[in-house]
C-alpha cells in the first residue's frame, strides 16, 4: 500500500484492522440505523405495483391525469407505512432494509421474465420473493401486457430505425449502437420546487386548486373537457400524501404509546405531532421542514419512476431559513442539524433506483443513484449564496460513512476562498464528493435558451451532471445514447459490424480502401455520423408525441408553477412559457478522436501504415499486430491539449450542435448533445470491435468528454484546456459534459495540496467547463480490492455523477476505473 492514503482509505483500513470508526461517538444513531441495512442486497416490494395496478384497472377510459391520481390515491391509503427504529424522519416508500419499487407501466410486458432474471444479474442484482414474483407474474404483468409504453414505442420504429435500437423483434435488449433511453423511465432527472412546499403545504396547493375549479366558465368545453379533470386530480393527490402523512402521525402515536424508554417516547411523540401538520401544512421549524420535503421526495418515487431518482435541489438555500430562525431560538444547534439530516440520508440509502430492464440495468451499475443535494452557487440576485448550512453539508460528507446523497458543488467566478477550500478538502477526503458544477457555464446558457437570469442562477443539478430550473422546465423524454465508436466501425466495413457479420446496419459509405485522401475518409465519416443523428432525431420525435399518452404526473404538476398556471400535466409534450430542453449522448468522444487521429495521422499523412493494414489490425484485435497497435498510439491524443487532436474534436463537436440547431426546432424542444454515459460506456465498447486508436475490441469506450484511458500524458490541465479547445462555445446547441480527473493522494497532500486543488477548481471555472469530478485513490487500494472484496466492502469510488460500492460493479468497469490515469500533480 502506498504511504500517501487519502482519509477515506484510512477508515477503510482501520475497519480492517478491527478499529472503531472515529465518527462513531460523535454520530451514534445513523451508525446504529446503518448497521441495520448495509451491505444487504436489496428487496423489491411489489405493493405500489400491486396498488397502482389495481387502481388503473378500475377506472379504465378515464382521463389519463385522474386515473393516475386515484391510483396514487388508491397506494397512500393501503400501502404499509413504517417507522424505522432509531430515526428521526417519517416514511419509506417499501420494506424495511434496502429496496426497490416495480413500475408496471412502464415495463409491465416483461415484468414476468424480469422478477426470474433480477436476482441473478450481474449488475445490481435485487432479490424477491418466492409469494411477490408469483404476485407479479398473475396479477400484476398480464395486465399490462400490450399496454405499456415500451410496446408502444417498439411498434412505432420502422426497419431502418428498428435496427439500430434494438437487437431483437420485441425491443427488449438494446443494439447499444442508437440507443433510445426513454422506455425504462417515466420522466428523466427532475427536481421539484420543495421551497413551495415548505411554504405552502399541500393544503395550500389544494385550495389553490379549487379555487381555479370554481373559476372554471362551466359552458366553455375546453376548461370542462381538459382544465377540470387536471385539476381534479391535484386536489386528489394533495389528499394523497395528506393521507399518506397522516397514516405515519397515526402509527408514530400508536409506537409512543408502547414505547418504554422514555427518551424514544419522545421522539415518537414528536414525530406524531411534527407528520399530523406537515406536508399538509407549512413549515415552522428545521425538523418540519426537513420531514416535509422526506415526504415529498418520497411520495414523488412512488407516484413515478423519474430516471437517476429525483434530485433533492438547493437543500442550503430552501432549509436555511428553518435552521437559522431554530438557531436564533436556541432549539437548534449543528449537532442537531446534523443528525437530523443524517436520518434524513439513511432514508435515501435504502431506496435503491431499480432498473427491471437489462438496458437500464447495464446503464447503471452499482446500485446508481444520484439524488444530488445542490449546495453553493449564486442568489437569484446574482450574489454569492454560500452560508452555514453549505458548510455543514459539506462536513456530514466528510463524516457520514454512505455515498448517500450525492452533493453538487456549484462554483462560480466569485466563489468565496473558504468555500473552495473547504471543497477541495471534502474532495480529497477521498470518497467522489462533491462532484462541481460550473456556473460560467450553466447561467449564460439557459438565458441563451430562453430563462431569466433569475430563474438561471436558481437553478439545481439534477441527476449525474444535469440541471433543471424548477417552474421553468418542462421537457421529461429520456433521449438517444449514441455510440459514434460503432459509425466509425461502419466506415471501415461499408455499413457493417464485427458484431453483426454480414447485416448492413448503417449507410454503405464505399470501399475505405478506396479513400485516397482524408478529406473522402472523414466525409464518409461525417455521413454515418448524420445518419446516427437522423435515427436519433426519429426515435425522439416519435417518443415525444408518444409519452403523453402513457405517463401522468399530477404531483409532480402540483408543484410546477406553469402546470399550474395553464392546467397541463408536466408530460404534456408543449406547455406554454416552459423550456424544453432535452439532450442525446456522445458515446466514446475520447476513442473516436485517436482512433480519427491515427488514420489521419499514419495513413493519410505520414503514409506509415495502409487503410488495408490498419483494418485487418484492428479485425483481428492486434492479435500478431502489436506493432500495428502500438504505431496507432503513438497518434496525437485528445486530452493533451494537442491543437491536432482537439481541432478533430471540435469538428465532431460542430456535426453535433449544427445538427441539433438545425432540426431540434421540428421535436419543439432543445436537443442538445450531452457526453454523459454514466456507466453506458461499458455496454457501448461490448459491441465495439477493436478500434484503430488501439483500444481492444469489446473493451469500454472512453467516458463521457474524459481522454481514452492512459491517453492523457500531459497532466490534468492539459484535459481541461483539451476540454475548452473541442467546445463549439459560439453555439447554445449543448449541454453537459461528465469530466472524471483521477488523482493519488499524494499529489493533493497537505496544505499546498488544498491550495493546488483550489487553484485547479478555479481554472475549471475559468474556462467555462460545465462538470467536474473526482476520484482520490490509489491505484493499489482499487486493485487490492478486486482482488479480496470482502476486506473492501465500504470502499467508495467516483463512478459516472455517482459514488457507488467498488466491490458492487462488474468487473469490466473496476478494470476501467483502474485504468483511468492518476495524475501525480497538479
């Protein structure tokens, strides 16, 4: 092991060597909750599957919105509450320990298949019982059969696009190649504005509701056909979570009751009291506040499966005036606070995001989870908005043993020193936290699209490395992962792929031997490009006009200023004042650059290798070629701030926001590109053959706009400055970017660390970058690990917008973690 360990290998090893935890004394009661689901695989409940099931079999030609929120009313009076021993917070959305829900509406088809396959998956297995699966598999998946979303989509894809999304006639396992993301997720990442919750209460919502009703003109056809039904169902839901929060006052009540120790008779007592006023009501102190947004987190999971879990928002803007005013009172302190936030994050960490799809599933592994907590950035007003709660967030990150919740650092150019430091000692601290977020970049360009600068410096990250603007937002499509790698495999083999023999997949660009120059070689490139964009645009505009017809969301409508406003559910394709802006993915930018480098390098200009031979290197995965391979690697690489290479990339780049500026008006939505793969580019590089930057055929593409791995050799600014250069910043057509930068302890160590990291945080910023994360670890304690997981059960890695278990990923994506470069220096 080497001398230099970052704090949280220090606690893993003293867990080794039999010692106590050196948070333990100072937090006693989440170590105590903690040790009651760690570790523990999950369960799936199926009761909001049962209920939501047998709700929509009852009110069937009803309008969409009011079928869901009876059903949702239908679940909050028959599912089982409970109170877990020990906490401080109300409500879980399914059974003691860690578990996952079931959404039959959205893969209801093969819901009967799934419950045989999740306990033996590689990726993020769950467990079920032998009673639920037979529930599942009688009850709940015949219903849906021909009736879910899934299918619906499958059906509507003719050949050309059929082929590229999915590898089979019923669309269940993915091609990995065009890859639509929308059919295992109701909505992708969403925060909610639980401020107005907090204010307000779901009271206040309820009565705002039928005043809208009576005002409704009861001749007009448009208020009595679609405004009614929409607001009926808000004052339905709203009756929901009340009666959901008070079944939890009701049971706390019964507890205290029975309850002996006299201390937790108290606390029982109190949170009897604290759930009979809120959601209901709003706020009065921290503790209420902090139930009331439980409450509704939690009831948002229930109501639907929202992709990367629903994001939590700016927790140290909206609780801050609770925790100020308690402090002032003197009926708060931060020890306090503390715990009860901390109750607060052990409820989320038994809630694991359950992807039935083997997609899905592949997409995200290790338990995924990104309820992100945004923490610093601006004021409405444009101010810095750091304050006491930002920095307690940031201690219970260094002190709390979970990679639960996962914290958003925004930084903007006027970001306070002590902020910045105590952000980058969070972060060497070791376990992926907090992953940073660039103002610079998210403001000016969601005015370009349209927001406020009020509504933009207000906004929250939102799942791996988005953001959404509560009451401004309005798009909820998940869009196209797109494997590049594959359409530069197609230029080489005239439409055709390793993989799939002899089937024509793409455009049959030519013989590649036949290019003399490359200029005809990257416009054969650019084609297959277009045309995975073209399938990409198709699935999407199918998907938008699709959804609606499938999914509700009357909560999640309840709380958005412009549903309000216009009596529009929150999936309605168009709402009038709402941005919508979606995205796809860029699969593997880092490999497709060096590989394009390398042939426009050793081919076409230095004439050191033949089209002929690169391809049969290449087909036969260097196997008697290595020094086919290593002559490719010696090409100019993308994250070296080599003007070569990044001028390649930022070609690439212009195909992707030319395109998307030029036809994303015809979805009537902003669609970006993104290069955010979370764990996808795993999936993606299975299907890839051997690349010419010398990357071995099925092995993972690069990750998000991070370099090939081991191809960055000039230092960690150096894939900044590549990162700016490939940027196409004169264009709004874009939007985040996943950036992992991988150091050793050592490099950061000490005071002069901290001041390198700070200084290193502010050139991110700087330049206008949108996401940051980090990993501090050494490369022997990752290798250690896989090769005795027992010992390393708690280890914590940065993975993709998450932390998650090493021990509980695949072994592909620990062998591609470890090969990420460590950066020595700053």
């Amino acid at each position: 092991m080497s001398c230099c360990v970052s704090p949280h290998e220090q606690r893993l090893l003293d867990k080794i060597e039999g010692k106590e935890d050196i948070y333990r004394a100072s937090h006693p009661r989440v170590f105590k909750i903690l040790e009651t689901f760690d570790n523990v695989r999950p369960i799936i409940d199926i009761e909001r599957a049962k209920y939501f099931t047998e709700s929509m079999k009852e009110t069937e030609g009803e309008m969409l919105c009011l079928r869901w929120a009876k059903a949702m009313k239908h679940i909050a009076e028959n599912i089982t509450v409970y109170i877990d021993d020990d906490n401080l917070i109300c409500g879980r959305g399914g059974v003691k320990g860690r578990y996952g829900l079931l959404y039959p509406e959205l893969d209801g088809d093969f819901l009967d298949i799934a419950v045989e396959d999740l306990p033996n998956r590689t990726e993020s297995p769950f467990s079920i019982s032998a009673e639920d699966a037979k529930v599942v598999v009688e009850e709940i998946a015949p219903y849906w059969k021909g009736k879910t979303y899934h299918e619906a989509l499958n059906k509507s894809f003719p050949e050309e696009v059929h082929k590229l999304t999915y590898d089979d006639p019923e669309g269940l396992a993915s091609r990995f190649i065009v890859n639509e993301t929308s059919s295992f997720r109701s909505s992708i990442q969403w925060v909610h504005d639980y401020e107005k919750i907090l204010k307000r209460g779901f009271g206040g919502i309820k009565a705002e509701a039928l005043e809208k009703i009576e005002a409704l003109d009861p001749l007009s056809p448009i208020d009595n056909v679609e405004k009614k039904p929409f607001l009926e169902s808000i004052v339905i839901v709203c009756d929901a979570v009340i009666t959901w929060a008070r079944r939890h006052s009701e049971l706390a009540a019964e507890y205290a009751k029975k309850e002996s120790d006299p201390v937790r008779k108290a606390e029982l007592e109190k949170m009897a009291e604290i759930c009979a006023h809120v959601p209901e009501h709003p706020a009065r102190t921290f503790h209420e506040a902090v139930q009331s947004q439980w409450f509704t987190q939690m009831f948002s999971r229930i109501e639907q499966k929202t992709g990367t879990i629903v994001s939590n928002g700016r927790m140290d803007q909206y609780f801050y005036p609770y925790y100020q005013a308690d402090v002032e009172a003197g009926i708060l302190d931060d020890e306090k606070a503390l715990e009860l936030l901390e109750c607060l994050w052990v409820g989320m960490a038994q809630f694991i995001d359950l992807y039935v799809s083997p997609t899905g599933g592949a997409f995200n592994e290790g338990y995924a989870h990104w309820e992100a907590v945004t923490i610093g950035g601006q004021t409405p007003e444009g101010r810095d908005a750091t304050n006491e709660l930002t920095y307690l967030f940031l201690k219970s990150k260094r002190e709390f043993p979970l990679h639960y919740p996962d914290l958003a650092a925004r930084i903007h150019s006027c970001s306070p020193e002590r902020y910045l430091a105590d952000v980058a000692e969070t972060i060497k601290d070791g376990s992926g936290f907090p992953k940073l977020i660039n103002d610079e970049e998210v403001v000016p360009l969601y005015v370009s699209k349209g927001a406020t600068f009020e509504e933009a410096y207000d906004y929250a990250v939102s799942g791996c490395t988005e953001a959404r603007m509560p009451n401004r937002d309005t798009y909820t499509s998940g869009g196209a992962y797109i494997n590049f790698v594959a359409a530069l495999e197609m230029v080489l083999h005239n439409g055709k792929m390793l993989k799939h023999g002899d089937q024509v997949l793409g455009l049959e660009t030519g013989d590649p031997l036949s290019f003399e120059t490359w200029e005809e070689f990257f416009a054969a490139y650019e084609k297959q490009h277009h045309h995975f964009l073209k399938t990409a645009f198709y699935q999407q505009y199918v998907i938008n006009n699709l959804r609606a017809k499938h999914f509700a969301q009357p909560m999640g409508s309840a709380m958005h200023d412009l549903c309000m406003k216009h009596c529009l559910d929150l999936h309605t394709p168009q709402i009038p004042e709402g941005i919508n802006m979606g995205y796809f993915e860029h699969m593997g930018l880092g490999t497709l650059v060096d590989s394009l480098c390398a042939i426009k390098k050793l081919v076409f200009e230095d004439k050191k290798l033949t089209m002929k031979e690169v391809i049969e290197a290449c087909d036969c995965n260097f196997e008697g070629k290595e020094d086919v391979r290593q002559l490719l690697m010696t090409a100019p690489c993308y994250g070296n701030d080599d003007e070569y290479a990044d001028e390649v990339a930022n070609k690439i780049d212009s195909f992707n926001v030319l395109y998307g500026q030029k036809y994303a008006k015809e979805l009537g939505m902003h669609n970006d590109v993104r290069y955010v793969p979370f764990t996808s580019h795993v999936p993606f590089g299975k299907v890839v053959g051997a690349s010419p930057n010398g990357r071995l055929a099925w092995t993972p593409l690069s990750d998000g706009s991070s370099a090939s791995h081991g191809a960055d050799k000039n230092g960690p600014t150096a894939v900044l400055l590549s990162n700016y250069t490939s940027k196409n910043y004169g264009h709004r057509d874009r939007a985040a970017r996943m950036l992992n930068i991988k150091f050793t302890p050592k490099c950061v160590e000490g005071e002069e660390g901290t001041e390198k990291l700070v200084s290193f945080i502010r050139t991110f910023c700087d330049l206008k970058l949108w996401h940051v994360q980090f990993n501090v670890i050494n490369k022997d304690t990752l290798v250690a690990a896989q090769q005795d997981p027992e010992k390393y059960r708690n280890l914590i890695v940065r993975i993709a917008g998450y932390s998650a278990y090493f021990v509980d990923l695949s072994p592909d994506l620990q062998n591609d973690l470890i090969a990420r470069t460590a950066h020595e220096s700053v």
